[in-house]
C-alpha cells in the first residue's frame, strides 16, 4: 500500500485578529488531512481531503463591505478530485 497512495496532514493555527470595528475574533485552529493515489488504471489519480477535521467552529473578520464585522467560516468539508493524465509522444 505505501507505493500506492500517500496521506498528508496539516494543521493550521491562527491567532485572534482585531476587527473594523475594533472587536476580536477568537484564535483557532484547524486540522486538514489529505490521501492522494499514485498512478493507477492508465494515468488516474484519486486525491480526497477533509478541511476542518475536528469541525472546529470559527470566524474571520472581513471588510466594511459586509454588515457583520466577521463571517463564520465552514464546519467539516469533504473534496475528492479524479484526474486523468494523457501522455503524447
């Protein structure tokens, strides 16, 4: 299995950050994981991630542009991606 696909893991912290208006969000952190195949099936490629592993909930702040000072971000998203190489010689 190890030559066939690969896992990624990431984690992200962020501290708390001043608003326009002069409130603060919450620092926060995330955890993100990532298992990517190698070629399989005439070129394929299969990558599927997990963003926000732990469903942590937080916001970030934004510009006078919108009415609220923050924008709660996304709970737990799930991405698969399918590709296909094509060699030309």
């Amino acid at each position: 299995w190890q030559h066939r696909f690969s896992i990624g893991v990431e984690a992200q912290y962020t501290g708390p950050r001043k608003t326009f208006i002069g409130t603060s969000v919450n620092r926060y952190a995330v955890a993100n994981v990532t298992a990517t195949t190698r070629d399989f099936g005439g070129g394929f490629h299969v990558n599927a991630s997990i963003y926000n592993l732990f469903n942590q909930k937080y916001s970030d702040p934004v510009g006078p542009e919108i009415e609220d000072p923050a924008l709660r971000q996304n709970g737990v998203d799930f991405r698969i991606q399918i590709t296909r190489a094509f060699h030309f010689y």
